[in-house]
C-alpha cells in the first residue's frame, strides 16, 4: 500500500499508476503536526454523475465545470464524497488535471479546517508572518525582497494555516520571478535557479520543512493599517477562494472567525512592508518568551 501525507490528510494512492502517484506527491505532500491524519482513499472506477446542476468555477484565470452537493464535488472524470470520518476520490481513469487536483485537494483541506490563503508567507527562527492582496499587489516582489534579506519563504502565494494552532505551511513548489527583479533584489538566489518557466520567470525551488512554522501576523497590500473585522472577513474570504461544499464552507467560516479574534490583521504597503514584517516577528518573539 503506497500512503503519504499532505498537512493533515493521509492518502492511499495505490490504486495510481506510478507517473500519475508521483505527480500527486510532488505537488501536494506535506508533512504536518497533530492533530491525527485524516484518511483518503484515491481509487480508480466509474460512478454516476452527480445530478446537481452544473456551475462554472474561475480559479488561477482558468474555468472549469463541476456539479456539487452537500458533501460531494464532481469535476468531469473525478468524484471527491467527503464524510467526517473519511473521504473517498473516486476517478474514472487515473489522470487527475493539475486543476482539478487543485480544487479537489483545496477542498480535502479546507474541510479539515485549514484556511487556504493566496499569500506570501516569510519565516524566521519558526515564527512567520503573511502578506495578501490582489494580483499585481507586490507578493511576489515582498517573497524576493525578504528572500534576500535571509528569511525563508514558505510560499509565494499558496499559503495553508490551521487557526487553532497558528500552523502555517506553504504548498508552492517554486518562487517564481523575472531575472531583473531576481537580480536586483535576491541575486544570491540566480545559482539556485532550475530554469524558467512559459513566461520566463526563473524557477527557484522552495522548501518543505517538516515542522511548520506559527503565523503571528496577516497583512493586507494597500488597506489601511486598521482594518475593521467586517473588512477583515470579506478580505479573508477573497484571500481563501471557494468553498465548494456545506462541510467545507462552515468550517472556513470557523476558522475565518477565529483568525480575526486570535490574529493581529493589519493594512500594509510596499514601502512599510519590509518594516511591518520584522516588528510583527519582533513581536512574536517577545510573546513566545514571555
């Protein structure tokens, strides 16, 4: 039996062939703390079609169609059936698009109550900090610029964070960036570099550490430095995508709450970035000793 892990989900993929298992894990294996692991069977085999009503889906500036009910997820050839006990992926051949793997993945995750935030994340001595905004906001510049400062990068804009804990965990497997901006704000990171990518940005891998790192502070690109938990909620949602099911939509509505009682949430900008990031680990630091 081939089982592996990603954050809290232990995955029996042997019913994969090799290429295909390989390609899962490479992309999603993660290995998190407690709590226990929570078990998915992939298996190959054909089903029914949901008979819930079609809807299109925009992620990543791709669309795609599914049909959902309570607790379960079709997209074409993949069927994901959630339960609180297990859940099952069932596909009716063994390729899984990376979009639908996606989808899929994102919804295993979120229904076990981990938040999916479409932010940078920048550790230190185990303690991090996230910074969100709109495309084109400055994420990936703010990866670079802390890159070359020495902080480590959990994630360029694919960052997980189970509320309770304040586990933070990064699923990209690339920081990404054009060779002038490379150049000029982390050159140190040019012989790391593994090619580029259709657009030609370099590709410099990031790594997966085995213990995650704990997130003090979320910070908004172009909000002001207070923001109101009512603004905070509707920024959360937009950072966290779609819910796709009842089980997954409650529990990101939990941990959306919980955030915004437990975390400090402030409005940041690109001149004040590289300042709000080390005062919010400085913090951190100071709360962690006490």
């Amino acid at each position: 039996m081939s089982t592996w892990t990603s954050l809290e989900l232990t995955l029996d993929t042997s019913a994969l062939p090799e290429n295909s298992e390989a390609a899962l894990r490479d992309r999603w294996e993660t290995h998190s703390g407690p709590p226990a692991p929570y078990p998915v069977t992939v298996q190959v085999a054909d089903f029914p079609d949901l008979t819930a009503p079609e809807r299109t889906v925009i992620v990543s500036n791709a669309t795609t169609a599914l049909r959902t009910t309570k607790d379960q997820v079709q997209i074409g050839p993949a069927l994901l059936h959630l339960t609180p006990g297990h859940a099952t992926l069932t596909l009716r051949t063994p390729e899984l698009s990376e979009l639908t793997a996606l989808l899929l993945f994102s919804e295993l995750h979120r229904a076990r109550g981990w938040l999916p935030l479409h932010a940078t994340t920048a550790a230190r001595n185990g303690r991090a900090v996230s910074i969100s905004g709109p495309s084109g906001a400055g994420k990936s510049t703010a990866a670079l610029r802390l890159a070359g400062l020495g902080y480590t990068i959990l994630a360029e804009d694919q960052t997980w964070l189970h509320p309770t804990t304040r586990r933070v965990h990064g699923l990209d497997r690339w920081l990404r960036a054009y060779p002038d901006s490379l150049e000029r704000f982390a050159p140190e990171l040019l012989s790391k570099s593994q090619g580029t990518d259709v657009y030609g940005k370099h590709l410099v891998p990031l790594s997966r550490t085995q213990e995650a790192a704990k997130l003090n502070a979320l910070l908004f690109l172009g909000q002001h430095t207070e923001i109101p938990a009512a603004q905070a909620a509707r920024l959360l949602w937009e950072a966290g995508g779609l819910p796709l099911t009842n089980t997954s939509q409650q529990a990101t509505a939990y941990a959306i709450s919980h955030v915004i009682r437990q975390m400090d949430i402030r409005g940041t900008d690109r001149e004040g970035l590289l300042k709000d990031v080390k005062k919010s680990l400085e913090v951190l630091g100071r709360a962690t000793s006490a």
